[in-house]
C-alpha cells in the first residue's frame, strides 16, 4: 500500500483478512484440535511440514495440530532451522494423525504418480487409519504449492472446513 500510496485500500483489505480469520476462529470455538501430519511431496521426495513453516502456521490458524511438533520435541536431526524434515512412515505411525494433508510442489503430474506409486508399493501407508479411512486431502496446488498471498484467509480457511465440517 506504501509503494503505491493507497494504504487506505489496504488497510481495507487486512480488516477483511482478519474479520475472515476471527469467524473461522470462532466457528471451531470450544472443539478438540485434531492431529494432522502435512507431507510436502516432491516427484522425488516426502517432507514432513513443520510448525515454522507457511503452511504449518496456516494448519495452526485453522485449528489443527501439526504432528511434526513431536518431530522438534524427539530432536530430529537436521530440525533446526528448517521448515521441513524427511517424512518417515514409522513417525506417521507413532503420531497417529487425525488427517493427512499433501502438498504438492512442483510438476502436479509427476508428484502425482510419486505419491501413487508409494500408496501402490508400501502398504503400511495404508496402516495409517487417517489414510486408510479416507481422511487423506491432496491440498490445492495455488493455495498451498506457493505463497497464496491475499488469498491466505481462504488456504486456512480451507483447512478448518476439513478439520471441522458443518
């Protein structure tokens, strides 16, 4: 707003952005937080997404608990100073999510057939009760694959309407 001298139009903009944010906040008012394990995946890799990340502070501000919490709390090598630690199947078990998010980064198609070709060659994916259960969300790439912007309200407002359906 300062480069282009109306901050009166963004000042507008950030009380909207924070009206949405309160309503959702008071809409979960009062319910448990569920557990939930965001995967950050690659077409060649998986990666635990950490409380100190966007997306994990998005998972927060809709109301959810990022199971990587546990991850800083076991000391994980290579935790500090990241927002991401390699996904392990054993923590996802130990954690026992209530959901499981997935981010895609990069070519949509070829994450894609990643993730698919480790849901088809690893059972104890489907071990994971979350999964297992259909409680497992490939989350949109434009609200999540990059920063959204001014569209962060309706990326954590996404994530509250899975954790706490109407």
């Amino acid at each position: 707003g300062e480069l282009t001298e109306r901050t009166d139009l963004t000042e507008k903009m950030i009380e909207k952005m924070e009206g949405e944010l309160k309503e959702e906040s008071e809409r979960r008012d009062g319910r448990a937080a569920p557990k939930v394990l965001l995967i950050f995946g690659t077409s060649e890799s998986f990666l635990m997404v950490l409380p100190t990340s966007l997306a994990g502070d998005f998972l927060r501000l809709a109301g959810g608990k990022n199971v990587a919490d546990e991850a800083a709390i076991q000391k994980i090598p290579g935790i500090k100073g990241t927002s991401f630690v390699p996904f392990s199947l054993e923590f996802a078990h130990q954690t026992d999510p209530d959901h499981v998010f997935f981010i895609i980064h990069g070519q949509k198609e070829k994450v894609e057939a990643h993730l698919q070709k480790a849901l088809d060659n690893n059972d104890a994916w489907l071990a994971i009760p979350a999964i297992r259960e259909g409680r497992f969300t490939v989350l949109p790439q434009p609200l999540f694959g990059i920063n959204p912007g001014i569209r962060s309200p309706e990326a954590i407002k996404f994530i509250g309407q899975l954790l706490y359906p109407e």
